[in-house]
C-alpha cells in the first residue's frame, strides 16, 4: 500500500463564515486522522473536498506529489469513501447491495467474497433480507462490509461508528488498526475515543458560532 495525501492552506467559507482556513493535513502509510469539531464546524464538507467532491474555496490537494484534479484516476482507485448515511438501498438485500456498491467500484467481487465479507461485519443468515427490515445497526454494517471487500489503501470515512453496537465498534476500531498495520491509512470524523491511541492524530476544526 501506499498512501500520500497532502493538504496545504485550505480554507472553505460558508454563509459570509469561515468554517476553516490555512488547514495543512499530511496522510502517510499507517496514519489514523481524526476530524473533530463541533456540528456544523466543516467536518463532513473538509471530507468531500478530501474526496475531490467539493473544491476548496483556498488552498492545494496533492496525491503523491500530483495536484489532485490530474490524479484523479489514480486516486479514486485507491480510495474507498464511506458517508455519514449508510448509502444502501431499502429494497435490496444485503447482499445485493454490497455487490451493487462493488460493481461501483469496478471491482468484482464473487458470491462467496461478498458473503465473507457480510459475515466479518456480524451479518451472516442476513444477506437476503432487505434492508429495509433490518435495524439502523445493520445497514451501517452493510456499508462497512465495503471495508472487508474491496481493498483500497486510503479510507475515509464519516462517523462510521454511528448506529453500531459495542460489538460493532470493537470490530471496525481492530479493522482500522489492522489496515494501518498494514500500510493503510485512515481518515475519519468521529467523537469515539480509540483504545490504541499511539496511531491516531486529530485536527479540530473550530467550533460553529
């Protein structure tokens, strides 16, 4: 894996107000980077620009070196992005949906990896139940079966320990720490406190008027 992201003097302004300005971030192989703010304070918008969703109103994006707008190609195929919103259809099967996000992707993924993948997340004997009957717990752990799934070096992710139980947690705050043993690196909004804590590096974004 290999992972460089870089950050320099961002700034994004909403309604006459800066949410964040001169913002210097560096992700490297192994790195953990917790986002925290306040509501409202441009935690989930300084992801979408992290993403290429939204342009910075100030400052650069580089992916090794390369301004992001002519790496793009590249960086989407190392980047796996999870929203705030667990992003699963309501009519689809766990199932179904976990192998729609990978065709996505462009990447294909076998019945057999798919129901692996559902398992890792706590959703064995629920991959052909629509979504729509399972609890909000479980349709984020359809969304995080992505991370089992589809093997991309650099994870965003926002509040992706919404909505899932004690086990849940302890599951993706292990898988966190074993893609970042293993040169992965991880950026994520949340206010959960990690056990390991020596990998993880926070930036706080100002708190909203």
């Amino acid at each position: 894996m290999n992972v460089a992201l870089d950050a320099r003097q961002l700034a994004c302004e909403r309604d006459d107000r800066w949410l964040f300005e001169s913002l210097d971030l560096h992700v490297g192989d192994g790195d953990i980077l917790r986002i925290e703010g306040a509501n409202g304070s441009g935690k989930t918008t300084l992801l979408k620009m992290l993403t290429a969703q939204l342009s910075p109103q100030a400052g650069t994006l580089t992916w090794h070196g390369r301004p992001l707008a002519r790496a793009r190609d590249a960086f989407f195929r190392a980047l796996l992005y999870i929203g705030h919103a667990p992003g699963v259809a309501a009519a689809l099967t766990a199932e179904e949906n976990l192998s729609w996000s990978a065709a996505m992707a462009g990447i294909k993924a076998s019945p057999a990896e798919i129901e692996r993948s559902l398992a890792a997340v706590g959703l064995a004997g629920f991959e052909n139940l629509p979504a729509q009957q399972l609890s909000a717990g479980q349709q984020r752990r359809i969304a995080l079966a992505r991370l089992e799934l589809m093997k991309r070096p650099l994870w965003i992710l926002d509040e992706p320990f919404t909505a899932i139980d004690r086990d849940g947690v302890a599951w993706l705050e292990r898988r966190i720490a074993t893609h970042c043993e293993e040169g992965g690196a991880v950026i994520l909004t949340t206010h959960h406190t990690f056990q390991a804590n020596d990998r993880v590096t926070s930036v706080v974004l100002g708190v909203a008027d």
